[in-house]
C-alpha cells in the first residue's frame, strides 16, 4: 500500500510539534513552557505511538491530563490578520472559501468508492483496511493547500491558524481520544457484567418497559459521563442489552443497538464531557457561558430519549 493510516498519523504528529514549537517560542502566553510540552506529549503520541511500552504511553496521556488540570495549556499570539484585512479578503473571495471545505467530504466519498482498488506499480494506493479514514486525510490536506492558494496565504500561515484554532480548543481536542480509551478500559475491566450483575440485583427487570427504559436510560447516563457513545455501547449492551432484551425478551439485536446508540446520543447532547460537539462549539464562538450549547440542547434531549424508550419498547421484536 503507498497510503496508509498511519502516515497521515505522521501528519498529525508533525502538525502537533510545529503547534508545541511555535507556543514555545511565544513570549506572548503566560504559560508557554507548559502549553508547549502538552502539544509536544500528544505529538508523541502519534509520532512514536506504537513503539512506546503501554506503560509509558499511559503516563504521557497522564502527564497531559495533569497539564491540562492545573491549567497549564492557555492561549497565545498567532500573527492573525488585521479586521480589515479579513473583511477585505472575505470581499474578494466570497463563496470560494467554501471550496477547500466541500473539497473535503467530495475526496473523501471519490477516494473511499472509485479508488479502492486503485494500484500503482502493483501497490494499492489507499490502505483497504482504512479506506475512508485516507480519503478524508487526503481530503484534508488537499482542503490546506486549495486555501493557501485562494487566500494567497503561506503554509506557515496555514499552521499560524491551525495552532489558534488548535488553542481555542485547549484540552478538549484530545478529550475524544481519551474518551474512547476509557470505554475499551471499561470493557476489558468487565464494566458490562458489573452493570449486569447491579441491575439484574436491585431492579425488578421481569416488566418488559422498565428493561427497556433502564437500558436507554443507563446509554444516556454512561454518555453522559464518559462523553462519548460508543465508549457507553459495550457497557449496557453488554449489561442489558444482550443478556435482558435479547435473551429474555427475544428483541432484534440490529433494533436494540441502532435505538441504544440513538439513546447514547441524547446523553451526548447533555454533557460537556461530549466536549468535540458541546464546549468547542462555545470555544469557537467565545460564547460567555462555556455550556451554553447544552443547556440549549436538553429540552430537546429529554423528550427524544422518551421516544426512544417508546420505539425500543414497540419495535424490539420485528
């Protein structure tokens, strides 16, 4: 294969240390020492992943989450242009800045459909394995160098605005990653026999409703708390889903797990632990009150996860 996942992994490590460098060489923020070594941990990550000892990888992803608690990973100065001079090239430009970002999901749909068994000199040229993920990685590098040409801009002006960007976001970039390497800790710890072995003991299941709503509630509080859904899947399907709805009460396990991961969503519309969907959305706009867009989002929430529990409870058996 000529392309494969983890060169663009390079990529992103590469991307990573250029960010810990220029916040290095910032005299501007106040805690540069600290920010730069938190980009630099996390470059690591990607750049040395699979040839560091679990052990110490675990202690760079702790090293970071130490970082970032005591408040070590804070904003700079990043060469931005002038208001009028973003107004002006708005004004130029006009519905062309949309190009680099359609650019995007276009590579990504061609790349993962009409490439996949693409050779070059007998070599795929898109790894099979992760074919989807390389299309949008191309996408995205091709996305950078359209927007270097339109707006007439360098690359290290590119990377200027990638580590703004980058920093607004803060810690939150890596909660994700973070995240679902809790929800493979969880499996593997037995979170799901745990969960079955509480409910199964303190809740009557042997009404068909309330194994339905204990299993969508519970898909919605583990999202809740880990922020992430398919780290909250494994757990309460394992928990209830399996051994209660398919096992007692015979439910379709394509139903029970396409309306369990629509109830995880509701928990992600409710917690700023989702903080990719939540807290960056409020970080980009600088909205005053970081949880803004979740508080805006639980009327909606609240209802859909008690239409879920309906649908489960009517469709688990087609």
């Amino acid at each position: 294969m000529i392309l494969t996942l983890d060169d663009f992994f390079y990529v992103l490590g590469a991307m990573l240390l250029m960010v810990a460098w220029m916040a290095l060489r910032d005299r501007h923020n106040p805690r540069r020492y600290s920010s730069a070594m938190f980009w630099a941990l996390y470059a690591l990550i990607y750049l040395a992943g699979e040839q560091l000892p679990p052990v110490a990888a675990g202690l760079v992803m702790v090293a970071m989450a130490l970082i970032a608690g005591f408040g070590g990973v804070t904003l700079g100065r990043y060469g931005e242009p002038t208001a009028q001079a973003r107004r002006g090239s708005a004004q130029r430009l006009g519905h062309k800045l949309l190009i680099p970002a359609l650019l995007i999901p276009i590579t990504t749909v061609i790349g993962s459909t009409l490439f996949k068994d693409v050779k070059l000199d007998g070599l795929l040229l898109l790894d099979p394995k992760n074919l989807t993920l390389v299309s949008l990685g191309c996408g995205s590098l091709f996305a950078v160098v359209t927007a270097c040409w339109l707006t007439r801009s360098t690359p290290l002006q590119a990377m200027r605005e990638s580590r703004r960007l980058i920093d607004h976001l803060g810690w939150a970039v890596v909660l994700p990653h973070m995240l679902a390497v809790l929800g493979l800790l969880f499996t593997e710890a037995g979170m799901g026999k745990a969960v079955a072995h509480v409910v199964t003991s303190y809740i009557n299941m042997d009404a068909r409703l309330v194994a339905v709503a204990v299993y969508c509630i519970g898909m919605a509080l583990f999202t809740i708390i880990m922020g992430n859904g398919f780290a909250a899947f494994p757990v309460m399907a394992g928990g209830v889903g399996i051994p209660v709805l398919v096992g007692v009460y015979h439910a379709n396990p394509a139903v029970m797990a396409a309306i369990g991961m629509f109830s995880a969503y509701c928990g992600t519309l409710m917690t700023p632990m989702a903080a990719n969907f939540n807290i960056v959305p409020a970080a980009l706009l600088e909205l005053p009150d970081k949880n803004a867009v979740v508080k805006m989002q639980v009327p909606t929430a609240l209802p859909l996860l008690l239409a879920n529990i309906a649908l489960l409870y009517f469709l688990m058996n087609l």
